[in-house]
C-alpha cells in the first residue's frame, strides 16, 4: 500500500474524528468501527505492530485520496464548535517602502460553524458564521494542499475575511497532539496568515494617497527650493555686477585710501613693522593686484597682512607656505575684508573675476623679486605654489627709490630698468 493511501484518521459511528494512536488494542481490523472521512467507506485499523507505521485503510483497495485533509476539516469543525472566539492575526500590509497595520490581532467570536459550504463558486474548508450581520470568517485547513493564487482570487472575489491555519507538521501517522492542534485552531497566532482581509484594499489606499502626498510634498519643497536657489543666484549676480562696476570701483578706491589711516589691521601692522605715522608705506606694501576687487578694504591693508604673517614673523625661515594655505589663513583671521559676493565668483563666472589664489600667488612673487622669499616650486596652478622666507627684514627704502622699479638688496637696490645695483652710503 502506497504512503499516500495509510490513512492516519477514522471517522468514529457518532460522527467524530479519531487517529490511529488513540485506538485500543481492542479496537485492531475491522472492530474499530470506523469510515473514511473522505468517501465513507469502511477502514480497517492497522495498530497491533504487524506494521512498521499504525494507519488505518480501506477495507475495500479504493482509490480514495484526501482522506487526511478531510478528517482534519471535520475535526477543525468539532474543535470550532466546541468554542465561540477565534484568535486572528496581525496583518500588515505594503505599498512601496511604506508599511501599515490593517487590523491588530484580536479575537473573533463566531456564532455558528459551517464545513466545506460552497459560496460563489469556492468551497472554504471552514465557516464561521457571525452576529448582527457581520461578514463570515473563513478559514482554510492546510495540512498538504494550501490556497493557491486561484483559490485566493476566488476568495478574495467574495470580499469575506479568510485566514490559513498550516498544521501540516502537526498530522503524521504516529502521534496527534489533540491539545496542540486545538490551541493551533483557536488560540494561537503562529501558525495563521490572512489570506485575504476586506480592510487591507482601504489601508492600501491611503497608503497610495499618503505616498502621492509626500511625493507632491517633495516636488513642491524642491521647486520652493529651486525658487529660493534662483533669487539667490539673481541677487548674488546683481550685486557682483554691482562690485563689478567701475563706479563702484572708483567708490570704493576713495573710500579705503581715506580709511587707510584709521584701519586697525594696518595700524598694528605699521606699529609692528616700526613704520612710523604719516611716513610713506614701502611700495611693497601698497603694489596694484589685478583682482584688487575682491577686497572691501585698500591693498595695503591684506598686503601688509600677508607680509606680518609670511615674512616679518618668519625668524627661523625654514618653513614654507603654499599659496593655498596662506589664503585660507588670511580669510579665516579677517573675513570682513573681503567682498562676499566675489570670494567664490571665480568658479562660474570665467574670466570675469579672478581666483583668489592667482591674487595671492602674484603677490607672493612680488615679495619674491623683492628677495622676501624664495620660490620653491612653481607648478603655474596658484593652488600648488609654495615659498620660503629668505629675508624676514622689513626694508624701508629713500623716498627717491620706493617703487616697483627699485629692488630692495643687501645695502642698495636693483634698478630693473638699468640692470644697475645701486648701493647706498652709510
């Protein structure tokens, strides 16, 4: 006899399920007075340890399957009607990446059972009917066959409540754990899955609704966005041209030569360098940068600065600076003499206004050729020179030869027009 055949459950004559392990030794063969929950016909217990396996099976060979199944929807009814609450549980469902709670688990009371009662075309393995006209539960028993996606649509088609129970490690021809199996139907989550809940397609829905406002959230926080970037943009071009103009320019030229005096970063520094009040700044200290524009405040102010830094407070003059660090220096001690719409302009606005950087790298190769530092490597990126201090003396040199064209040297200067060093007399 095949596996499929050894029946593990008989139908007692008063109509209630039994298993092969409850039989007495009395009740071997045909005194078990037992039928087939499936077709009816009689079955024969197997118990008395003449086979490996107790079973029972028809006394007639029948082709009869599904007599398992059968048995464990009959005994479902038995235990269903014996009580008046089912437990139920959670159900959750998804849409997208969002997640909600279609119904707690609870428990349901029932006030009637129905087995195997056909309803539009599907045959739920269990129904329990309820009170005041509230849908029924149905409830499908799997043990070998579980619901497939046909007999969920069908299911689903009704538009009743439908759990699974999965007892199919619960059933075998050895043992049947009554007590288990009851707490698996009535009390127990762990084993029941919705197969369909009236309520999930409304969750679904708001979930869709909540999902469509969050998106329409974003695309209008992106667009306010986008509005606040573009005025943003429109008054920092407005006010770049407004620096870029040459009225401004010429403002703004009056305006720091007359505050020169009075400005305190140049007034420490002049203290710091021994120039005394109302001498003439060496031209060093106050040469014309293109890209003197980015400055709220006279050159000489940001060159001395640099120069206090980089060379006068260089005594070892062993170490080197890159051009990069230096300005990030600069702008970090003195912030407010810069003009903020322009500090950045460099990087969309071409050739209209010039890195910072290539500002500070120019200077740093004046101070170069006056001998203050020393080149040590120029990669032609602003970004990658560096230089060492090799004169950390401030030299002050006679009225006649404080320009450009005068080099400052050991004891003279170097007229870059003749090429001639000119020594002075002590």
């Amino acid at each position: 006899m095949t596996e499929e055949l050894k029946v593990p459950f008989g139908r007692r004559a008063d109509g209630t399920i039994v298993h092969i392990s409850e039989l007495t030794d009395a009740e071997n063969g045909l005194r078990c007075d037992c039928t087939c929950p499936k077709c009816g016909r009689p079955l024969q217990a197997r118990n008395l340890g003449k086979v490996k396996v107790p079973h029972f099976s028809h006394n007639v060979q029948t082709g009869c399957e599904g007599a398992t199944e059968s048995a464990l929807h009959s005994f479902a009814k038995e235990v269903f009607a014996r009580n008046s609450s089912v437990r139920v549980p959670e159900e959750t469902t998804y849409v997208g990446c969002r997640s909600a709670t279609v119904s707690e688990a609870v428990d349901v009371p029932y006030t009637g059972v129905a087995l195997e009662q056909s309803m539009g075309g599907v045959i739920p393995d269990v129904v329990l009917q309820r009170a005041d006209d509230k849908p029924p539960l149905l409830v499908e028993v799997a043990v070998t066959h579980f619901a497939d996606e046909e007999k969920c649509a069908r299911l689903e088609a009704l538009g009743y409540p439908c759990i699974e129970i999965d007892l199919q490690d619960m059933v075998s021809l050895e043992e049947f754990d009554r007590m288990a199996v009851e707490e698996a139907l009535i009390a127990s989550e762990e084993r029941k899955i919705w197969l369909f809940h009236p309520n999930e397609r409304d969750v679904q829905a708001r979930l869709v609704q909540e999902m469509q406002q969050a998106q329409e959230e974003r695309e209008r926080e992106q667009r306010e966005a986008e509005e606040r970037r573009q005025k943003a943009e429109d008054r920092t071009r407005k006010d770049r041209e407004r620096v870029m103009s040459a009225k401004y320019q010429q403002m703004m030229a009056a305006r720091t030569e007359k505050d020169l005096a009075a400005n305190p970063i140049w007034v420490a520094n002049r203290r710091t360098f021994g120039i005394p009040e109302g001498a003439e700044t060496p031209w060093y200290l106050n040469h014309e940068i293109n890209g003197e524009y980015l400055w709220t405040v006279h050159r000489t102010v940001w060159q001395s600065a640099l120069f206090r830094t980089w060379v006068f407070n260089k005594q070892d003059r062993s170490r080197f600076v890159s051009v990069k660090y230096a300005l990030e220096t600069l702008h970090e001690r003195h912030p407010e003499i810069w003009e903020r719409s322009l500090y950045w302009a460099w990087k969309d606005t071409g050739d209209r206004v010039r890195a910072p950087a290539a500002v500070i790298g120019e200077y740093f190769k004046v101070l170069a050729d006056c001998g203050f530092l020393w080149e040590d490597h120029g990669t032609g990126n602003p970004f990658g020179w560096r230089f060492v201090c090799v004169k950390p003396a401030l030299v002050i040199l006679p009225p006649e030869y404080n320009s450009p064209r005068y080099l400052p040297i050991d004891g003279g200067v170097h007229d870059t027009e003749t090429g001639r060093d000119i020594m002075f007399t002590t």
